[in-house]
C-alpha cells in the first residue's frame, strides 16, 4: 500500500496546508496523512524519511507508510483524541532533520521508440521536442526512489526534466505490457503489471524487478538512484 501524489482523494482535512505548514488528513478512523508542504522535491522527501524514523518509536502505531513528500501513519485502535494525533504528527514533523538514504544505483535499460512506445509521439506534439530530443532527455536524468508501491516493486521516481512532463490520461490504456516505461505528471517508472495505465509510455525494458521468491522481491528500494540507459533507439 502506498499513498501517491494524487492529493485530491476524498479525505477529512483537519490541517490546511500553508507555504510553510505541512498538512495533516484523516483517512478513516485509524489513519492519518502528512502532507510535506512546498514541492514535491528532493529536501521534502528528505525530512518524509526523517518523520518516518522518527515515529517508528510509537507504541500506538500499527504502520507508517512513506509517499512521495508524505506520510501515512496506521494506528493500532481508534484513537480517542485525534486532535492530539494531530498535535503529535506536526511536533514530530517540526523536529525532523532532514536525513538521506544510502541507496544503491540501479540501470535500466530501454528500448526507446518502437511497438511499445504508444504515447511517444503525444509527448513530442505536447513538448514541442523531437522523438530524439525527449529519449535523451530522459534517459540523461539521474533519478531518486522516494518511495514503492502501487503495484509489486514499482519506484516512484523523482527527477524528470520538466520540458517532458506529461498529464496522465483521462482513459487509462487497457492493458499496457509490464515493462513498458512511462511518464505520468512530473514522474516516470515502468509498469510492474500488464493490466489498465494512465501513464504514456516511451519505450521497454526487460529487466525483471520484482521477483517474489527473493527475500528482497523489489529490486527499488526508497534512496536509491536510477539510471536509464538506451540499449536500443528505434524512432
């Protein structure tokens, strides 16, 4: 389970966010939401991962759950006072110092263009850029897993260049091929699953990412660095 960038989920806000102030979200009875406030970028992220080590120490917690520049906390009961869960979060948000994870650099490689490069020309007509100025656009980046989830081993990635972001579709694909590698808003991966996307898809990579029989199945892991690299350009 993982709470994504998507902030307009039917939630009871407590907190309004502010410039400066991070958000606090009622998800049923027993979770919260911290939302960082600012950007969604890498400093945000940093001190996400700082609050989550910090409220691991919580008898009363059942799971903490870190998103892109959020944080989902799971109690074990019903609290009593949820005005004092919130009053907890927002201390312990106001502590966190910013903390970065020892990652391991992953490459991926991509067949760019070809059969499973469907949105492609979309992102070209969108960007105003050539098929081979996005391809280089994106696999030059250097990219951070800030966090995994939404489906088996799938990276939520920070560093897009800007000049290729891409809503996602208002008519999801139906079935995109696991493997395929996307862009959706300001991020990008590769589909876990064959199944229903809203992502636009550039290219392929083959490379197993998750595998359930390992003790470690999802080969991202949040800190990590991500490359990709151009095994094969077919435009």
């Amino acid at each position: 389970m993982i709470v994504t960038t998507n902030r307009h989920a039917s939630q009871s806000e407590i907190v309004p966010a502010t410039k400066s102030r991070a958000r606090v979200s009622s998800i049923g009875a027993r979770a919260f939401l911290l939302e960082a406030p600012g950007e969604f970028d890498l400093a945000a992220q940093r001190r996400i991962w700082a609050l989550s080590r910090s409220v691991k120490g919580w008898a009363d917690l059942a799971e903490d759950i870190p998103g892109m520049t959020n944080l989902l906390v799971i109690f074990k009961q019903t609290p009593e006072d949820p005005d004092l869960v919130v009053t907890r979060l927002l201390e312990a948000w106001a502590n966190a110092e910013s903390i970065d994870l020892e990652g391991k650099t992953i490459e991926i490689p991509v067949h760019y263009g070809g059969e499973h490069a469907t949105d492609l020309p979309a992102l070209c007509n969108l960007s105003g850029l050539s098929d081979r100025e996005v391809v280089r656009i994106h696999h030059q980046a250097t990219y951070r897993v800030f966090a995994v989830g939404s489906a088996p081993g799938f990276g939520y990635l920070h560093g897009l260049d800007p000049r290729i972001y891409m809503p996602r579709k208002t008519v999801p694909s139906l079935k995109m091929p696991k493997g395929c590698v996307t862009i959706g808003g300001m991020q990008t991966g590769v589909a876990m699953l064959t199944g229903p996307n809203g992502w636009n898809s550039i290219g392929f990579a083959s490379l197993e990412m998750f595998d359930p029989t390992s003790t470690t199945p999802a080969m991202m892991a949040p800190g990590d660095t991500v490359r990709f690299l151009p095994e094969r350009i077919e435009l």
